[in-house]
C-alpha cells in the first residue's frame, strides 16, 4: 500500500487578504485573527502611545558630558535656575551684607542650582550658623559663670567689694568709658579673671584695696602715689 504524503496546510491570510502584499505576512499582524481585534490593539496601543507622550513632554533630557555653554544654559534654566543671579531669593538677604549675598547669588548661577533649592539651601546654611554661634556664646557664658564661681568661692565675703573695686580700677588706670564685664564680654572666661586677679595683685601691693578693709569705701591716701614719676624713690605708703 502506498505510503500517504501529507501537504503542507496553507494558512488563509483572512482579513490581512485586503492589506498590500509587502505588509499582508509582516509578523505584526499574524496574531490578531480578525480586524477587530487588531483595531482594538490599535486603540490600547495608541492610549498608551498618548499617555507616554504626555509624560515625556514635561521631562528634561539628560545634560550630554560634550554639552555646549548654550546647552547648559538652557540645561540649568529649565531645571528653575534663574536666568541671571539676581534672580535668586536667598534666606536672610535683607539682614546680610550685599557682598555676601552677590558672591553666593554668583556662586549658586555658576552652578546651576534651581531657585527654590538655593533658597532652601541658603536657609539651612543660616540656621547652621546661629546654632555654631549661639553654641559658642553659650559655651563662653558658662566659662564666664563657672570661673566666677570659684573666684567668688576663694574670695568670699570680698566677691561683691573686689568686683567693685576692679571695675574702679579699670576705668580709673584704664581711661577707658567701657565697663569691665562689657570690654570682656566676648573673651574666654580665661582672659576676664586673669585680669580680675591682676587688678586685684595690683590693687593690694599699690594700697588700693583699701575699700576691701573699710566695707567698701576707698580711703583716699594714695596723693604720693599719684605723683611717683616725678621722684626717683619707690612710692611711700601712708
């Protein structure tokens, strides 16, 4: 009996019959079986397409490394530099000085940062600043606070009257208009107390101490101490 010979079964083009024949067998359309359902991939598709579209209409391009000074103009500008530095709004820009504020408007253009992050950067760097500052003030008023505990512990009963006694000092030998406290305001507790002992040395081995043994008030007997210079022997005590 003869061995049967299968034919090779030819798929109908169906539909695709009506497409041109370069197109009619493109692998793009053998899976959909009838035109519906290509419309509808067509629809999905074209949804999609749309969709894509519009997010990619608000998206930046990626800065090239060979980009041209225009480009990255262009660059920075739409990421929201502004086009010039004066442009900036910078935290605290009507409290610093002009230069200070221009150098870092430059600074920030040069860079291409966006103006609502130069803002936000400016004023975490201003908040940095007061709390180093405000650590640093704190740090010296508690050094003060500590180093004139223990001078008022050595000193005792004679705190108030020393005090008083190196303020008058300070202004009488000083020839200065600025109180004591206030001209070391600012220095270490190490300066303001290693003045205070000296004017108090001082005080003691020239004879002005004297108000710490008369309860506060300064006797006046110091006239030849006054004119000292103009003798060559040492100052004589009364």
């Amino acid at each position: 009996m003869p061995e049967e010979v299968h034919q090779p079964v030819v798929e109908s083009p169906g539909w695709r019959a009506g497409l041109p024949a370069e197109i009619r067998d493109n692998e793009t359309f053998v899976p959909y079986k009838t035109v519906g359902d290509f419309a509808k991939a067509h629809i999905e598709t074209a949804t999609k397409l749309k969709d894509a579209e519009g997010k990619l209409g608000n998206s930046i391009p990626k800065l090239s490394p060979n980009a041209t000074p225009e480009e990255r103009e262009k660059f920075f500008n739409l990421l929201g530099r502004p086009e010039k530095p004066e442009g900036y709004e910078l935290d605290g820009e009507d409290k610093n000085a002009p230069e200070w504020t221009g150098y870092w408007r430059n600074e920030l253009h040069k860079i291409g940062v966006p103006k609502d992050q130069a803002k936000a950067i400016s004023a975490a760097f201003n908040n940095q600043m007061k709390s180093m500052v405000d650590q640093h003030n704190a740090k010296l008023l508690k050094e003060n606070s500590d180093a004139a505990t223990a001078l008022k512990t050595e000193l005792g009963d004679k705190y108030d009257a020393s005090v008083a006694l190196v303020s008058r000092l300070w202004k009488q030998w000083g020839k200065t208009e600025v109180d004591f406290d206030k001209a070391f305001a600012t220095e270490t507790s190490a300066n303001r107390i290693t003045m205070m002992r000296f004017l108090l040395n001082v005080a003691a081995k020239t004879g002005e101490d004297s108000s710490l043994r008369a309860s506060g008030q300064r006797q006046q007997q110091l006239a030849t101490f006054m004119t000292y210079d103009k003798s060559p022997a040492p100052p004589r005590r009364v």
